[in-house]
C-alpha cells in the first residue's frame, strides 16, 4: 500500500468542494433511501445528469456518498411505519416496528443508525486492505454457491413473522411461486402469464413488499379502531443512540453481521437484501433469547441494518477491481465511471489510484456523517408519529402510491401493490407471514435460477453441490440453522429431565 497516496486521497476528499459533495450526497441518499420505491440506484441516475459537467473524483465521491446514505435511509420508515424505503431494509421491519408500538421507535432509530455507520466504516477497512484477494476468491463463487446462500436466507422463513412455523413455511412458498411468474430463466418458455403481457417479465417485488408490509398494516390499524394503535404520544420522540454499554453489548452481533454483508456484497449480483436476510437469521440463530425476535428483539435491528450497510461498501470491491456489479446500484456508478471515460477492473488499480482512495474515504466520512447528521434528519421522521393516525395513513397510502408507480413509471404496479395490501391484511389477520412471503420472493427466483444452472453446468450432477467445498460448508451452516432450534429443545428437555431426577 503506497501511503503518499493514501495520504493524498484523505486530503483531496477532505477538501471543501468535495467534502460538501460528500454532505450532500448523504443527505440526498438518505431522503431517497427513506422513501419506498424510490432505491439507491434510482436515486444516483436521477443524479447522473448533474455529474456529467464534474470532473471524475467530484463525481464519482457525490455518487458514492449517495449510495451510502441511501443504504441506511431505508430503515427510517421501516422503523417508524413498516414500510422498507429500499428492499435491503425489509429484515429491519422484523424488530424496528414491534419497537415503534412499544414505544421505542427512537430507540430502534438510535440502534439502526448506528448499526449502519458500524457496518459501513468496517466495509470501507475491508475495502481498504482486502480488495485484490477477496475479489480473487469472488470470482470462484458460481451456481452451487449462489444456490446454497439463497437456500441458507431460505432458512429463515420459519422464524420470521409468525409464531407458527407452518403458516410461515407456506407464506414463504407462496413468495417463491410468485417468484416464478414471467420468463423461465433458462428455457425461455412463458410460465403463469395468463397471456398477459405485464406478466412477461414477472412481478417487481418493490410494489409486493410496499402492499404486503405498508398497505396491509394501515388496513389492519384502521379495521381495528383501538387508539392502542395509534402511536400518537404527548410526549416528544427522544432519540436514544448507542451508549458504550450499547457498543460491548451488540459488539459481537454488528461483527459479524458487517462481515456477513461484506463477503455476500462482494459475490456479484447479490446486494444488501441477501445479506441483511442472512445476517438476521444468523442473528436469531445464535441468540440466547430467541423469542423475543419478531417481537423488538434489539439485535434483530442491528444485525440487518449492519450487515446491508457493509454489503454497500462490500459491493464496491468487484466493481471497482474486477469491473463486475457487485449490485444494481454498483452498476449505475459503474456506467458512470464510463461516462467519465473510465473503465473499471484491474487496470484502474494502477491507472486512478488516486481515485479509488478518494472513492475509500468518501464512503468513510459518509459513514461517520451518517451517524452524525442522520441524528438530526431522523428527529424531524420520528414527529411524524405525533400526527392522528387518519393523516399518517393517507401520508403512508400516498407514499404507497408514489413508490410502486416509480418504479418503473406503471400503474399496473400500483394495482399490485393494492392487490397485495389487501393480501397482507388478511395474512396478518390469520397469522400468516407477509415478511416469509417477500423473503421467498426475493430469494426464490436465485435459487431457482442458480440451481438449475449447475445441474446443466454438471450434466445433472446433484452431488457437484455438495463436493464443491464453499458451497458444501454453506449447505452445512443451512442443515445446521434448520436442526439446531429442534435440537436445543430436545437437548433443554433432556436436561430439565436429569435435572429433575437428580433434584428427586
């Protein structure tokens, strides 16, 4: 590592041009992150024009520090209304909004902000010192691996949402029909299309995940009528960040959850929502208090918006050295480095070092302002909750309305996403499990697609999943998170027998 330059890309950042491009794009990434449909990467075309008469580091540090911001933005209406602003923050609706009606919502603010700078600043450090052999070992991850990720982030279906494990299982078979509307991705062939042509290219899960979590649950507080529901308080929103008790506390959690989003934003094409997933399962798997997940489990906060944050700065590694998307928003920040008459892979490593240092610390101090600045934007979120809850439902219907036709300018999108609000009511109703449903159709579609892909790759070689030694020890870690709650019940009985014949 040439410290010259290190040096050099900590001053160019620092300088006051760049560093109120830095500012700017934080809070730009979090005002667009907050806002459900409207992604990261939607947000950094809606900036590509404005780069286009900005040299190469301005750029490129707006675009970044944007993608950053955004990153943790998803979390604030998780939080505060179940409704994800961006789909990395689907997990965090887990815990973040039993915490909002128990009156925690600035406390659970407090945590995913945060989680999100810890899992940022320690993406960036990898980012910094791991970049050439990590993306090495990213280019040796193929379908069996891809495979035996989505089937451990399947895993977690049966823990989430619901107390009962089969109405989970079944929501989250539903989501993986609805995952197979559209093309088949190998033979081409129309599959559930009914011979409409919206259906070609299947469902958008954006305007599924905003109906079956936003829409559903402004349904389900209306019907209900109980000013319990309303989380209108007298009293003003504090919110409470982490304190150092907080820090040793969730230290372990946040580690590893920022691990977990760096390595899975490293694999190309897989982004923060698989990791958020995953890390959230990891989280419940290895907690001692397992029941209080899906119910404001604290962890269940920090371990997803850690582990989406990381996978932000973990994304960047084979985009910037092997010039391969590492996520949908990568891939926008890579078309803007070929605007700029750049092209991205090993060569820029030795063309622009100058550049990705300046990229390193943008991504750093966006990190640092997040949690500096995000406190005083999420305040200003939070008095939201004061409003009677017949404006907050029209605030959240409309902003419903607003992300799911944005997404791809169609209003057959906004009758999906009013067909599913209904679903989700009555999912709710009969304790089903809407966050089963949108994990089985996030992660349904990749493992469908990757698993078919190796049995054609190894001519219909089942066991090539399990003789290739990444993907056999991530199938492993599966098998383990599927057995282990029954054995540690079985293990709990056996103990609380012997202890009760020692005891007689």
């Amino acid at each position: 590592m040439d410290f010259n330059l290190l040096l050099d890309g900590l001053l160019t950042t620092l300088s006051p041009g760049n560093l109120v491009l830095v500012f700017l794009g934080m809070l730009l990434g979090v005002l667009f992150g907050s806002l459900p449909g409207i992604s990261s990467s939607m947000a950094i075309v809606l900036m590509l024009p404005f780069t286009y008469y900005m040299g190469v580091i301005p750029s490129i540090i707006l675009l970044v520090a944007i993608y950053a911001g955004a990153a943790y933005g998803g979390s604030i209406t998780a939080i505060l209304f179940n409704t994800p602003g961006t789909p990395e923050a689907v997990a965090t609706t887990f815990d973040g909004y039993p915490m909002t009606k128990q009156g925690k919502a600035g406390r659970a603010l407090g945590l995913a902000i945060s989680a999100s700078a810890f899992g940022g600043i320690f993406s960036v450090f990898v980012m910094l010192f791991l970049s050439p052999p990590l993306s090495e070992v990213a280019l040796k991850i193929q379908s069996a691996e891809y495979f035996a990720l989505a089937l451990l982030g399947i895993t977690v279906i049966s823990a989430v949402g619901t107390k009962n494990v089969t109405k989970a299982v079944i929501s989250g078979m539903l989501g993986i029909t609805i995952a197979m509307i559209g093309i088949d991705p190998i033979s081409a062939a129309e599959r559930f299309t009914f011979d409409h042509i919206e259906l070609m290219n299947g469902i958008e899960f954006i305007p599924i995940m905003i109906g079956a979590f936003a829409l559903g649950e402004v349904l389900n507080q209306i019907t209900e009528r109980s000013e319990a529901q309303n989380f209108s308080t007298s009293e003003k929103i504090k919110l409470e960040g982490y304190k150092l008790k907080d820090i040793l506390k969730y230290k372990w959690v946040a580690l590893k959850a920022s691990a977990i989003g760096t390595a899975i934003g490293i694999l190309p094409g897989t982004g923060g929502s698989i990791a958020s997933i995953v890390s959230y399962g990891e989280a419940l798997r290895s907690s001692k208090n397992k029941e209080k997940f899906g119910h404001g489990a604290e962890e269940g906060v920090v371990a997803p918006e850690s582990a989406n944050n990381a996978a932000a700065g973990g994304a960047m590694i084979p985009t910037l050295v092997l010039g391969i998307p590492g996520s949908p928003t990568t891939a926008v920040i890579l078309a803007a480095l070929t605007l700029q008459g750049l092209q991205p892979g090993p060569q820029l490593m030795s063309e622009q070092p100058l550049l990705l240092y300046c990229i390193f610390f943008s991504m750093l101090i966006a990190s640092i302002v997040t949690f500096i600045g995000g406190r005083i934007g999420v305040k200003s979120f939070s008095l939201l909750l004061n409003l009677p809850y017949s404006t907050l439902a029209m605030f959240i219907i409309g902003l419903s309305i607003i992300g799911s036709y944005a997404v791809s300018n169609s209003m057959f999108n906004v009758w999906v996403m009013l067909a599913f609000g209904v679903i989700g009511y009555y999912m709710k109703k009969y304790h089903f499990s809407p966050a089963s449903l949108v994990l089985g159709l996030v992660l349904g579609k990749l493992m469908e697609e990757t698993f078919r892909r190796q049995l054609l790759i190894t001519n219909g070689d089942y066991m090539s999943f399990i003789t290739k030694p990444i993907s056999a020890t991530i199938l492993l870690l599966a098998v383990l998170a599927i057995f282990y709650p029954l054995l540690a019940k079985y293990f709990s009985r056996k103990k609380e027998k012997s202890d009760q014949s020692i005891s007689q």
